[in-house]
C-alpha cells in the first residue's frame, strides 16, 4: 500500500504536457474544495451562494469561540494583534477548525474531538491540521509546528 501511494503521488505530482502541474483544489475555509469547471450561470450562483453562507457560518463560530474563549483556540495560540503572515494564518486555521468542529458536531475542549470515523472526516482533519501547522510554522520560525495527536491510522499508510 505504501509502494502503490507513493507511486500515484509521484505520478500526479509530475508536470502535465506543456509544463503545467495540476492545480490544487481551492477551499472554502480551508476544507471544502470549490466546484470549478464550466457551469451553468445558475448552478454558479446557487453554488456561490452557498460558499458565502459556509464562510458567514466559519466566521460567526470563530468569532463566538473567541468570545467564549473555547479551550480548542489554545492549540492555535494567542491571536496575532497586527496584520501580517501570523495573523493570516491564525484565521485561516482557526476557520478550518471552527468550520471542522461545526461539520463534524465536535463539542469537547480538543480541537479534532474524537478519531474521524470517515474518509471525509479524516481528509477535513488533515486539511485542517495542514493549515494549523502553517500557522505554527509562521508564528515561530525555525521551530518545528507541535501537531495535535492524530487519531485513527496514518491516511499516508492507508
């Protein structure tokens, strides 16, 4: 299985004719991917629509967790008071992890809550840990990102 995964990340990591890599999927708050493609102008604004609604929802939950001071925001560490990289990816984590938390009906003091019990969930973790360890990794140059303890079996060995 790991022989078969590396093989399949190396073949779609390879350039394309012409140069060009694929592109990554774009995310709403982090997790979501954005449908993108051709499309008829109403499903685009329907599917618009609903991307503005997912990011009002991440953002009133962020700003309802700070106001809380939910125990799950200490993982991401004090909130950066200026503009700047550190103050970019603390919200962009804390969205994915308010938007994760909201999805996955999580209600405890960890940021992840419970092992994921799909393979969704363990992709919108993994999302949402990516993003948390950029965050660390802008806060404090040089320092190794402190992860949250995985839960369930490595999705790489899977």
């Amino acid at each position: 299985a790991s022989i078969l995964h590396h093989r399949l990340q190396a073949a779609t990591s390879r350039p394309r004719r012409g140069g060009v890599r694929p592109t990554r999927p774009r995310l709403i708050v982090g997790l979501i991917p954005e449908a993108t493609g051709p499309i008829a102008e109403d499903m685009a604004q329907a599917l618009n629509d609903r991307r503005q609604l997912i990011e009002q929802r991440a953002t009133q939950l962020l700003a309802n967790a700070i106001y809380e001071d939910a125990p799950w925001l200490d993982t991401l560490g004090p909130k950066p008071t200026q503009s700047g990289p550190a103050a970019t990816t603390w919200r962009q984590a804390a969205l994915a992890l308010a938007a994760y938390r909201d999805r996955y009906q999580i209600t405890g003091s960890q940021p992840f809550g419970p092992p994921p019990t799909t393979i969704g969930q363990r992709r919108a973790q993994a999302r949402a840990n990516a993003l948390l360890r950029t965050h660390q990794t802008h806060t404090t140059p040089g320092r190794q990102p402190q992860t949250p303890p995985r839960h369930g079996p490595n999705p790489r060995t899977l």
